[in-house]
C-alpha cells in the first residue's frame, strides 16, 4: 500500500502544475481536495487492516472435535428444594413437542448438572457464607447426580424412550458435571490414602478434585448410558482470583488426561474471565446478567457480546421463574437477549448456555397459559433452529457416498 507521503508528494506536484491555471482557487481547492480524501482513505484502509488482525469469533457453534455441545442446558440438581428429574420433568428439555403439528424434535444436546450448596449448611463453592463442604458432602453430590431414576440415570432413560418415537439423534447428547471447589482455606476435608488433606496446600486441593473427578468416572461406568456421553466437568466458581488461579491449569491437564473437557461459566466481568485458556478451560460461556436486574440497559447485552467476542467465548443465555410470576418486571427481559444474539451473530455461530433458574422450562412447557407457554415455545425453536445448524455442519463435514475414505 502507497504511504501518505507518497500520495501526499503528488498531490504537491499535482499542485504546481495546476499553479499557472486561470482558475487559481479553484484548482487549488480540488488539490486540497484530492489530499484529503488520500488522507482519509488511507488511515481508513490501516483502520480497516489493524481490525482485521485483531477479529476474534466466539467458541463456535460446533466443531467436529470436543468440546462441541451447541445448546447447553443447565440442571440444577442436589438440594431438597430442586426439581426430582425425573423422566417427567427431563422431558422438555430432551425434546420439543409442537402441540399444533404433533411433531417432536430433540432440543438440547449438553446437560449440565450443577449445584452449589448441598441444603445442609454446606457449600460447593467459596462466598454462600457457609461451611465448607468435606469429603462426605462432595460424595453426597456425585450420588444425587447419579441417583436411580433421577438425574443422569433418569437423561439416560428419557433419551432412550425418545429415540424410540422419533429416531436417534445426529449428534450425541453429553452431560457435564460440576466439580466443587476446594476451599482454600479448609484443614479438615477428609482423607485420601490415609492422609488428612488440607487445603491451603494447592497440591492437597488438586489431589482432591483428582479424587471427585475419578469417583464420577467410576459412577459413570457403572451407569454406562448407551445414550449419553460424557463431555467433562464444570468448574463450580465463577471467578479466578489468584487461590483459585495456581490450581486450575494443573485441574484442566487432570481432566484432559481422560480425554474430557473443562467447562467455565464466569459472571460478569469476574476475576480473569477473559484469561479463561490460560487458566485452563477448553470452553467458557459469558454471562451478560442482564435478566436479573430490571435496572440494568439493554447496553449491557452488547457489552457482554462484545466481551465474549474478543475473548472466543461462548455466550450464557439467562431467565427464571419470574419470567411469569412477576412478568411486569422481567416478561419483557428474554427477548432482549434473543435480539442481541441475532444481531451479534451468537444465534447462527457461537456456542450458548442456558441458565433458567432450576425448573423454569418444566413451569412454562406445562403450562395451559397461552401467555406463559409461548415462552417455552419460543426458546424451543430457537435452539430448534441451532441444532438444524449443527446437524448441516456434520452432514457436510461427512465425505459424500461413494468417496474412499
């Protein structure tokens, strides 16, 4: 590309013989004219060029390799107060049913099983302002996650009674599983081998998480679903300051070393959030938390786009039960976060989570209210139309019949 002295140069010379014209001033004005316009098109052009070199994309949509969940639903599953998931209840998110044509589609193909305090006075994660969780209460996890006829085993069940009515999915449907938090600042956990852990020891509190993550593997071989696959793990804080930052990379390696992935969803401008590779997550979700707070502008949507842009993240699509308990303030608080992944391009390229309050879905696809019921319906064809757009992109990864392979 010509540099501006260069263009500038002519247009000097451009200038002198022009000088001798009867129309002076206006040749001179072209000149400056013709300068200017140089002037502008090129900065313009290096504008264009540094925005090229820094473009980002968000955590695609899907990709031929793990992790390559489209739609992730989040299953909050272990306190009392939470749904049984059952077959029953796991329903609406397995599939969608159009109660005008009868057809039936599978709905979402990740399923988070999260929870962060276990009811009792216990937490899974620092800040709930109560005890840490010991080593029997992260065992009581993994068996609420994998109770019989509940959760994971009750997934397994409903997806393979759906597969009898409408065919089996393109793509495999995976779960993900929470792995609690180490407080940094617990001396009784429990034992492992013998030995009494303790957690201001990062290497104690890696040794820990190693152990929770082996107990879910043996778990899930003793359930081995024929239609599910395991994903990998969720990392239950949603920030990274510096105690939980010297532990997760060497986590991250841990659970990769069982060919799985590390999952992360950081709210809003938390600690590191965009340094989520380096911290040593395979995929993260931004959350925008926009639906929550009726005083927030519908700025903050962008501003989380643009974020999880930059940073190749994926974004988190949020609602709860208040969605129709207390429509006046947040009925309207949906459609903004569709609007602003249509127009960002998340809808049709990037990966999304979903957060909907531990049961929302369950409340507004039963519903007999027009108005409440429309809203299940129209996040059902939203993911509907993700997963057609996931489905294509395996069907023209394939190499077409008669190819040698």
């Amino acid at each position: 590309m010509p540099s501006v002295l260069t263009h500038l140069r002519i247009s000097f010379k451009f200038g002198l013989n022009i000088f001798s014209c009867s129309s002076f001033c206006y040749c001179v004005n072209k000149c400056l004219i013709y300068c200017l316009l140089v002037i502008v098109t090129v900065f313009g052009l290096r504008r264009v060029s540094r925005a090229a070199e820094t473009n980002t994309a968000n955590f695609p949509l899907y990709q031929t390799t793990r992790p390559n969940i489209t739609d992730l639903t989040i299953i909050y599953c272990g306190m009392s107060n939470r749904p049984a998931w059952t077959l029953d209840e796991l329903q609406p998110y397995v599939s969608y049913a159009d109660r005008t044509t009868g057809k039936e589609e599978w709905l979402f193909d990740g399923f988070l099983f999260l929870e962060f305090k276990d009811g009792q006075g216990a937490e899974f994660e620092e800040g709930w302002k109560q005890k840490p969780a010991h080593k029997e209460q992260w065992q009581w996890l993994l068996n609420r996650f994998f109770e019989p006829g509940h959760a994971i085993p009750a997934l397994e069940t409903t997806i393979g009674n759906t597969e009898k009515r409408i065919g089996k999915p393109l793509r495999p449907r995976q779960v993900v599983i929470t792995l609690p938090e180490p407080n940094h600042t617990q001396t009784d956990w429990g034992e492992i081998a013998g030995k009494q852990l303790n957690f201001t020891n990062p290497t104690d509190r890696i040794a820990a998480c190693d152990w929770y993550i082996q107990a879910a593997l043996e778990k899930w071989k003793q359930l081995a679903p024929a239609h599910l696959e395991l994903a990998g793990f969720y990392w239950i804080a949603e920030s990274a300051p510096d105690s939980r930052k010297i532990i997760l990379p060497e986590i991250g390696n841990h659970i990769r070393s069982n060919k799985l992935s590390f999952f992360w969803i950081p709210y809003w401008r938390s600690t590191h959030s965009g340094d989520w590779k380096q911290l040593g997550f395979d995929v993260a979700y931004q959350q925008p938390n926009y639906f929550f707070h009726p005083e927030l502008p519908l700025s903050r949507l962008q501003e989380a786009c643009d974020f999880a842009r930059q940073h190749s993240m994926g974004m988190e699509l949020e609602l709860d039960g208040r969605l129709i308990t207390d429509p006046q303030r947040f009925g309207s608080r949906l459609q903004p976060y569709l609007n602003a992944f249509e127009t960002n391009g998340i809808k049709s390229s990037a990966a999304i989570a979903y957060y909907e309050g531990g049961g929302a879905f369950i409340k507004i696809s039963k519903s007999e209210k027009p108005e409440h019921r429309q809203f299940y319906d129209r996040l059902a064809r939203w993911v509907l139309d993700r997963q057609d757009l996931a489905d294509r992109a395996v069907r023209n990864s394939k190499p077409a019949s008669g190819v040698n392979q």
